[in-house]
C-alpha cells in the first residue's frame, strides 16, 4: 500500500500502469475501485461515479 497525497500524481502513477491489478481508495474508506485486466470495479461512494457511466453494481 502507497499513499500519495496530490491526486495529479496518483494519475501519473496509474498511466504506469498498464496490465497490472490495482485498487484505489480514501484514508476513510468511502470508496473502493479494483481494477483488473477484465473489468472496472466500485463500491461505496464510486458506484456514485461510474453509474453515468453505464455501470451496473455487482451484486
């Protein structure tokens, strides 16, 4: 685990990327993306984020 303070720096970090498995959230845990070769994943606050995106929740 890395915490990074300037969220510019967590894009540039993330453009390194590729093919590897991530997850993402705040020190308070409102939000989790998990992101992986096959599929974008949120729960909590970032379901709030992707749906307009088109996202459906997993159940």
């Amino acid at each position: 685990m890395i915490k990074i303070s300037n969220a510019q720096k967590t894009g540039e970090l993330l453009l390194q990327c590729s093919g590897m498995e991530y997850f993402l959230s705040n020190e308070a845990s409102t939000y989790l993306i998990a992101v992986n070769w096959y599929v974008v994943e949120g729960a909590g606050e970032a379901l709030q984020w992707m749906e307009p995106l088109g996202a459906t929740p997993i159940e």
